[in-house]
C-alpha cells in the first residue's frame, strides 16, 4: 500500500518544477523559424535576461547544459598554456576546473571543503603572490549545489580590487541564478555561466554564458574558440540563426518567455525574498530534527547556506532509506548525496539534499517537510521533534 499517488513533487536541486505557464507555452506546434514570431520572442528575452542578472552586458545562448556553459566561457577567454585560479567549495567547482585542464588551461586551485566558504583572505595571499598577472581569471560557484555552499561574489571582486589584479572574475551561477541575489555589474562579475533548468524554470537544455566588456576583449587572442562556442556571433548576428549556430531550440525559447515573465512580474527582489524565507523555514524544521539524531546540515552558519539548495547529513545508509521511503510512500523525490561520497560512506548513502529553487511555494515546502518528518517516523531514524512547528513559526513572520 502506498500514499504516493497524485502529483509527485520534485524537490530535487534542479531540474526544479516547471510551471504550468511554462508547459503551456511549450505544448505548441512547431513554428516557422525564419521569420515571424519566434524573432520577435527572441528579441524580447534577450533584455529580460540582462535584467535578471541585472547587467548591461551581453548575453549568448546556447543549446547545452551547464557544463556546455563552463566550455562556452572558457574557450571565449583564454588559450591554451593560460593560466586560471580555481575556488573550490564542493563539487561543481571542481567539475569546471577539469574541464578547463582538458582544454589545456594550467588551473590552480584553492581548495575549501566541502563545509565551509571561500576564504577571502587566503585567495587574496593567492593573487599577490602572482607578481607576474600569469592568471587570467580567477573562477568560482557562487552556489555549489552539491555542498550547498554560498559564496561572497562581492567579497571577491573587492579582494581582486584591493589587490590590483587584473584577472577576470568568472562565476558560475547555474544554481541561483533567480534564487539568491546576484548583481552582476555591480558586483563586478565578468563572465557568468547558468542553465535554463533552475532558477529559470524552464525544461534542461539551454545554456547561458553573460560578459562584460573587459571579457569581450579577451576574447581577441583566446585560441580556443570554436565556430559553435565562440559567442560573438551570438550577440551580433546579423541573422536569426547565428544567435544559435543553426537551427533555433524553438520549444525552449517559448517556455522561456513564459518563465521569465513570471520572474519579472514577481519582481527580482520579491523573488530573492520568497526563496530566503522558504529557506530559513526549512532550516528551521533541520534545526528541530537534528536536535537528537544523526541528522544536521551540511553548513552550521546560515550566512554561507544557498537559498535554493539545503545539504543534510543523517548517517551512513540512512540518507538512501529516506529518500527512497519519502519517494516511494509520499510521493516527494529528494535530491541525493552528490559529490559528498567519502571513506567512510562510499556510495554517499548518508546524505540527502532537498532543492527549494524556482517554481516554489510554502505549501511545496511545507509538504515535502511533512514527508520528509513522516519518513523520520516510519523508518525509525532518531530525530528531535517540532519540525513542522518551528518552520510553519519562520512562515508566519516571513
């Protein structure tokens, strides 16, 4: 017997919930690619994605997922033999630096764990030490979904300041983009990576590579441009197919439109704001669980905790069991333990992430919390009580 049946929930760190708005957009025929409509649809996201990011600078789409994205801004920037300074907080970090190394650019990388932020001073001791300016840019996650970690983007761009080191700041934000604060110009970021799949709300499979103008003229001696990569093309296209190297993503393009509509008619702000709120309650509900038990987040000081993405530890095995009874009974997907597998716990089987990003709301929340409590209950996982209490307490003040 089970209580599964209805609506399942992904509360999976992305791809998140896509909106009904969205898949109505989407459930379309075909239309004609070259002329009518979808030009002018076109015309119309490019601005509305400026204003996401909250930057003048360009922006180039690509048919790809979010590391299409890394590969897209890196060949834009350097060439083979450049070197790189790689901030790492967790996993997706790590990924872009390898993908940099196979394009033949020497990565340095700063390593911080998998439970704490960047640390601003020693990437400071880092940069002053490169007397010479071999780095090029100084790379980072601002939210890592993996760990759950945050980090200072504005923080970063002041150390780079303080130094005088001209290395590009290039920040993947496929995780928060349109979740937790981002400024881009005024926080001085140049080249910045996202996917369609998150905090954007649409269907996976567009990516999205922002620049400023200090990292257009990089692109002057970058070699590792390709006719597909290179995002010139994409931003000055004299026609409608060089925006995309070919053939439009059609479908995408029109749940998109949709998407941001309801980002922008929410407001960036209010949209930052219903994440955090929806964020503090289920840190609440954590809070009040990992009173006894085995279970506590990832990251003890909220200041660093991404707003779309929590990590929880609850035990070796005991991650996996949860997941799996809250999906298979309640009908709630949990995120799992991604890039967190250890000695002790190989297959990461004592984690469980849960993503609240995009398309979410209290009782989404609330729900998957219910579950998740429920869970607790039936499979005997020692936890504290007054979970539900403590997070529905959080809404009432939000």
């Amino acid at each position: 017997m089970t209580l599964s049946r209805g609506s399942h929930y992904l509360a999976i760190p992305g791809p998140s919930v896509i909106p009904d708005e969205v898949l109505r957009a989407m459930h379309r025929p075909a239309p004609n690619i070259y002329t009518g409509e979808l030009h002018e649809i076109v015309d119309t996201i490019i601005p509305d994605l400026k204003r996401v990011a909250m930057t003048s600078g360009d922006v180039a789409i690509y048919i790809c997922n979010g590391h299409g994205a890394w590969e897209a801004a890196l060949s834009n920037v350097f060439s083979r033999g450049d070197s790189a300074l790689a901030l790492a907080t967790g996993h997706f970090a790590h990924g872009w630096a390898n993908v940099a190394e196979q394009l033949g650019i020497a990565v340095e990388r700063l390593d911080f764990g998998r439970r704490a932020a960047i640390d601003l001073d020693k990437v400071e001791a880092a940069l002053r030490a490169d007397v010479d300016h071999r780095l090029k840019a100084v790379m980072c996650v601002q939210v890592d979904t993996a760990t759950s970690v945050r980090n200072d983007i504005r923080g970063l761009r002041a150390v780079l300041d303080r130094v005088g080191h001209p290395a590009l700041l290039m920040v993947d934000c496929i995780a928060c983009l349109g979740v937790d604060e981002l400024r881009m110009d005024d926080w001085g970021v140049d080249v910045m990576v996202t996917g369609s799949q998150k905090g954007l709300m649409t269907p996976p499979g567009l990516g999205f590579v922002y620049f400023n103008g200090r990292a257009d003229a990089a692109r002057d001696g970058a070699d590792l441009a390709t006719a597909y990569w290179d995002w010139r093309p994409r931003v000055n296209a004299e026609r409608f197919y060089q925006y995309f190297c070919g053939t439009a993503p059609t479908h995408h393009l029109y749940g998109l439109r949709a998407a941001l509509d309801l980002i922008h008619d929410e407001g960036m702000e209010a949209v930052w704001y219903r994440h955090a709120a929806l964020a503090r309650a289920i840190w609440a509900a954590l809070d009040a669980w990992g009173a006894e038990g085995p279970l506590e987040m990832n990251l003890s000081d909220p200041a660093i905790r991404s707003h779309g993405v929590t990590a929880i530890r609850i035990g070796k095995e005991n991650g996996a069991r949860l997941r799996d009874w809250v999906s298979e009974h309640a009908g709630v997907t949990l995120g799992i333990g991604l890039g967190m597998a250890s000695d002790e716990d190989p297959a990461a089987d004592g984690y469980f992430r849960i993503g609240h990003m995009g398309h979410v709301n209290a009782q989404m929340v609330l729900g998957a919390l219910g579950s998740i409590d429920t869970g607790l209950k039936a499979l005997g996982i020692p936890h504290g009580h007054g979970a539900l209490e403590a997070a529905t307490a959080v809404l009432a003040r939000a």
